[in-house]
C-alpha cells in the first residue's frame, strides 16, 4: 500500500511541475532535441539522487510523455518521431519506450 502512495506522490508532483511550467520554459526545452535531453537527463539525475529506481523514472517519464503527446506540437523532426511512436503504442508499449528514454539518457550522462 505504501508503493502506491508514493506512486501517486510521484504523478501528483509530475503534474504539478508540468502545470506550473511557463509556455516559455516549454517552448525553450522542445525546441531542440538536444535541450530536450538535457531537460530528461537533468530530472533522471534528480531522480537518481532522489533514490527512485528505473521503473519509477520509467513511470515518471511516461507522465511526461503522455502529457506532451496529449498538450505540445513536436517542434523538429526528432520530436516528431517520438510522438508517432508514442501515438502508435499501447500504454505497455509506452512503458517500455519510457525505460528506453530513461537509459537514452543515463547512457549519455
């Protein structure tokens, strides 16, 4: 029962920090890939010191994405491939795309 409330803890805060984001912060992490990953790698390293492990990162990542794809336009080509991808996936599928963001950028820290 406690992993479910740290859970929900986890989503709570996720979609706080997205609703309190300004459009400009917004636009200046989409508008390039690389800033794009930067921004991921920096929460994943949060996240790290935070003591979440890979699933959670993984869940956390997923908030993310089902936020952009449901609230954001891709800004360049990259961006468009991870929404297609993200549009043609199940929720599983979406997960396992959600791990393999998150060891994108473990791998490039």
């Amino acid at each position: 029962m406690a992993n479910h409330s740290t859970e929900e803890k986890m989503e709570s805060k996720v979609d706080s920090t997205l609703d309190r984001m300004s459009q400009d912060k917004k636009e200046d992490i989409l508008s390039n890939f690389d800033h794009f990953k930067e921004y991921l790698g920096n929460k994943v390293s949060l996240a790290d010191k935070l003591g979440m492990n890979e699933e959670q990162q993984a869940k956390a990542a997923q908030k993310v994405g089902d936020y952009l794809a449901a609230h954001e336009e891709p800004k360049n080509r990259e961006e468009k491939l991870l929404y297609e991808l993200w549009k043609a996936g199940n929720k599983d599928e979406q997960h396992m795309f959600s791990h393999m963001l998150v060891k994108l950028v473990h791998a490039e820290s």
